[in-house]
C-alpha cells in the first residue's frame, strides 16, 4: 500500500513543547489523477468515514510521495504563515498607535 507524507506543526501546550511530527498517511484508492487518503486527525473527527482526495500532480497539495517534497512544502507554507503574521503584527501596532493618539 501507498504511503503519502505530510509535515505538520505540533504547537506547545502543556505536555511540551512544540515540535514537528512526520504523518504518515495510508492511500486507500488511488486513480491516474489522485490518491484518496482517509482524513487524519483532528479531521477524521468532523469527516468520518470519508475520503480525502490529494492531487498527484498540484504544486501544493495536502500531502506528498516523498518526505523531501513534503518538507519542501512544509518550509513553504511556514515561510507563508510567519509573512501572513508578520504582516498583522504590523497592522496591530500601527492600530496601538492611531488608538493612542485618539486619548489625547
């Protein structure tokens, strides 16, 4: 059976800190085009019993055949999510600023 693999942040919380966890996620049924995985936790909860369909061929996609591609894809959209932050950080403290100068 197939194997696909996704990287995923694991945040801190009171168990420990925060790390970074391999999955590894069984293709049930595979198609020229797609594989089609079962939804792995915390999804599985919401989606039970149904499929996820992960694109063979997309740029980014859920999860990858290989751990090289899934890594390269994992760094992608963390360099994205830490712009996307970065970016709202800006936004809230030019908003501090504006707030501030309303007191006076």
């Amino acid at each position: 059976m197939n194997k696909l693999y996704r990287y995923e942040i694991e945040y801190k919380s009171e168990d420990g800190d925060t790390q970074v966890l391999l999955r590894e996620l069984d293709v049930v049924r595979e198609t020229k085009h797609t594989y089609f995985i079962s939804y792995p936790y915390p999804y599985s909860v919401v989606f039970k019993g149904k499929l996820k369909r992960v694109s063979k061929n997309a740029y980014n996609t859920f999860a990858y055949d290989t751990k090289e591609k899934a890594k390269e894809h994992f760094n992608r959209r963390t360099f994205r999510r830490i712009q996307w932050f970065e970016y709202w950080k800006e936004e809230c403290e030019k908003a501090l600023e504006i707030i501030k100068g309303q007191d006076e």
